[in-house]
C-alpha cells in the first residue's frame, strides 16, 4: 500500500525518530523490527490504559535511567500520542528495498581482476627487475586491506542492509550497521593511504631529482595528514564511541557531512597530485613523440580512480545521513570498492607494461630490427668491459633506438655498465651509449 499523499518527508523523519528511539528503549525486543515494537506498544496501552512506570518498564525491559531520560524529553502523554501516530502509518510507510545487490557484480568482477593484476606485478618485477621491491610489497598490503574493506562492504550489503529504512530493521541490525559503518568509514582513508604510500615510494625510487624527492614527501605528509584525520573523525565523531550502547546519552556532531565532504575533498586532491607528479619528469626525458605519450598514458591511468573517488563523494554527500535511514550506504561502498581496486590497477600499469615489453613485444608495437647485434663486435663486449647478457637482451629496439625500461635493469648491469666502459665515450657502441645515457640519467626510462 503506498503512502497517503499528506505524508511528507518530515513525518517520514518523525516516524524513523520514533521507531529508533523505542527501538532502542525496549530492550524486550531487541530482535523485532522496530515497526513491531510500536505495533506491540500500542496494543500494550490499548490493553493498559493506565499503565505505571513500573509495569511500562517490565513490558520494554528498559532500563530505569532509560525511562526518565525519554520522559524527560517528551512527557508520556506525548509519548503514547507517538507510538498510536506511527502505528496508525505502519501500512503506510515505504518499504524501499536496500542497495546491497548492486554491491555483488562490482565485488566479484574487481576482486578477480586485482588479484591477476597483483599476481602479475610480482611476476614482473620477479621476472624483468630482477626481484619485488618494498613498494611493490606495500601495495600487496593495500591489495588485502582493499579485500577485507570489499568483503566487509560486501557482508554489509547482503546480510545486513535488506531495507532503506529504520522502521524494517531490528535495533541489533541498526547497532551492527552503526558498527560496520565505523569500520568501513576507518579502513576506507588507511587502505587509501597504503596504496598512496606505494605509489609515492615507487616515485621516490624513480629519480635522483632533488624536487621529485621533495614533492613526494610533501605530498606524502599531505596525503597522511588527510587520511588519519578521516580515520580519526569517523571514531571520534560521536561519544561514546560505541553510540549506539547509549542512544540516549550519546552526543554526536549534528553535522557529520560536512567534515567527510571536506576529507573527500582533500583525498581527491591527493588523488591528482600523486598521478600528476611524475608527468614532469616524464616530458624532461629526451623520447620520441610515441614512447613520451605512452609513458603519459601510463601514469595518467590514475585519473580513473580520481573519477570513482568523485563519485563516491558524491553518493557521499547524497546517502550518508537520510531522513528515514541509512540503507542507501551500499551505493557508497560500491563506488569505494571500486575507486580503491582501479588505484591498484593503475598503480601496476608501468611493472605490467614491462612485461609486454619483453614477452610480447608486439603488443606495443617493439621489435626488433637489429639494433641489438650492432653491439657484438664492440670492443669492450670482446674484453669482458662491456654489458652482461642479461643487459642486452633486456634491451628493445624501436625505429633503430634502444629502450631500455627501468623495470628492466637490475643493480648487477648498472655495475658492469659503470666499472667496465670507459666514460671518454670513444669505443662504445650504439647499444652500449643508449644504455649509458638512460642508467645515468635516471636509471632507465619510464616507458
């Protein structure tokens, strides 16, 4: 049955208010929907018109500093005039069905595309850079803490948020939401904050430019800043902590959007800080036209989990604090889940894109046109001095110049390339100066 037409959005607030409320007094049933719990009041003063507090109390099973705070706030004439109201709309009353499935696709597709992604990374690095480096580990970090926020969400969404309403969930459902809410609200900036820290290192490694050095810990101090405040707010918003104990002796800031608008704000600004601040140093590098726009391309990617990260805010600002209840929330998570899995995929762009490079070169359109034979009858190849043989065949040929990809050398080659080549340049082959140029310069490029 829908609703009449003089139900307003405020009545609709009115009735959540009340249903919470005795939802929570009522400790006898805990286990009922709240909707229930007024019915089974309002059928308990039909019967006991003249009902004591004693007998009000045995019936809820409330606690006695419950009843007088509640009789404080309203007195039980009102209180009696409330619970009919509301029981006089159940019918009435929408029942939207939660957003939990929408949850279900996103979790499944995402999770199994990060974790071949990951498993790719690694075998990358393993393969092609010679061993997995800190940051990749620390990336591995934020790959399980982005499952176990997915996971959590997931568990949210389809055990929990079977409605959008306050009216059609027991107060142990609604305290459990409360709790899960928390949780997801906390691990949402650390695992956000993981990935970051991957990235940034992965940037600080990258060169031995002093302003890149200087702008990742900036941007890292930022990054952190903004993060641990989220983190913070999300548990420090209400006191006591675990509000939901003490419905009625808890203080909560009434304007909780607000501070997650602003954090929101702040991360995404972190978001397009730490996938732009490579793009300088990239356009310094001396590349053709096609490597410079695939190394841009590459880094660039990020700006698909700045988009999920908007979104999120937005479904933020939308679903976080409603009239009625909180079952829209899944709506948040999934755009969570999803912003937190493409940073991760971006993320591994570059170590994935090393990977084509040397078994499928194709792919990127690399080949070889003999560049690399130039380099066998050099001087310092017949003499030991020159470059080990991992060296050139980590090595690719693009219109008759060598790339070499920084994933692609290893700490050994640098050695061998800077102990055994005379830097007067005279003797060096095309392959050897190639080589020379990109380790000194910034170990390699970042194609």
């Amino acid at each position: 049955m829908g609703p009449p037409y003089n139900l307003t959005r405020s009545d609709l607030s009115l009735a959540a208010t009340v249903t919470v409320n005795l939802g929570f007094f009522a400790r006898n049933f805990y286990d009922s929907k709240t909707i229930d719990v007024v019915s089974a009041f309002a059928r308990f003063y039909n019967t006991t018109p003249n009902a004591t507090d004693s007998e009000v109390l045995a019936f809820s099973g409330a606690r006695p500093r419950d009843f007088d705070i509640l009789m404080a706030m309203v007195d039980a004439e009102t209180f009696r005039e409330s619970i009919f109201w509301v029981d006089a709309l159940a019918d009435y009353l929408p029942r939207t069905p939660g957003a939990g499935h929408i949850l279900v696709p996103v979790f499944t597709v995402f999770t199994v595309l990060t974790t071949i992604i990951i498993a790719l990374r690694l075998y990358s690095r393993q393969t092609v850079a010679g061993g997995v480096r800190g940051y990749d580990w620390l990336m591995v970090l934020g790959y399980f803490m982005t499952l176990v926020y997915s996971s959590s969400a997931l568990y949210h969404a389809v055990n929990i948020n079977t409605g959008s309403q306050f009216w059609d969930y027991t107060w142990n459902e609604i305290a459990l939401q409360q709790i899960v809410y928390m949780c997801l609200d906390v691990i949402y900036p650390i695992t956000s904050l993981i990935i970051k820290s991957s990235l940034l290192l992965f940037y600080y490694t990258l060169s031995p430019a002093r302003y890149l050095k200087w702008s990742v810990w900036a941007t890292f101090g930022f990054t952190c800043a903004t993060a641990l405040t989220a983190a913070l707010y999300s548990v420090l918003r209400c006191r006591p902590v675990n509000f939901w104990a003490e419905w009625f002796t808890s203080t909560c800031d009434p304007h909780q959007t607000i501070p997650f608008l602003v954090t929101g704000s702040l991360m995404i600004l972190s978001d397009v800080i730490i996938w732009v601040l490579p793009l300088p140093m990239v356009m310094r590098l001396k590349l053709y036209r096609r490597e410079r726009i695939a190394a841009i391309f590459t880094f660039s990617l990020g700006i698909f989990a700045c988009i999920a990260a908007i979104f999120r805010l937005k479904a933020l600002h939308k679903y976080f604090l409603t009239d009625s209840g909180t079952g829209r929330y899944p709506i948040i998570n999934t755009w969570g889940v999803v912003e937190l899995n493409l940073a991760i995929i971006c993320a591994s762009a570059p170590a994935l894109r090393a990977l084509c490079i040397k078994h499928a070169p194709k792919l990127l359109s690399y080949g070889s046109n003999g560049s690399e034979s130039n380099s066998n009858g050099s001087n310092g190849s017949s003499n030991g001095g020159g470059p080990s043989d991992r060296a050139r065949k980590n090595t690719r040929s693009v219109h008759g110049r060598v790339i070499v990809h920084h994933d692609q050398i290893r700490p050994s080659d640098l050695a061998s390339l800077r102990s055994g080549i005379s830097r007067t340049g005279s003797g060096w082959s095309d392959v050897e100066k190639s080589v020379h140029y990109s380790s000194t310069s910034r170990i390699g490029s970042p194609v």
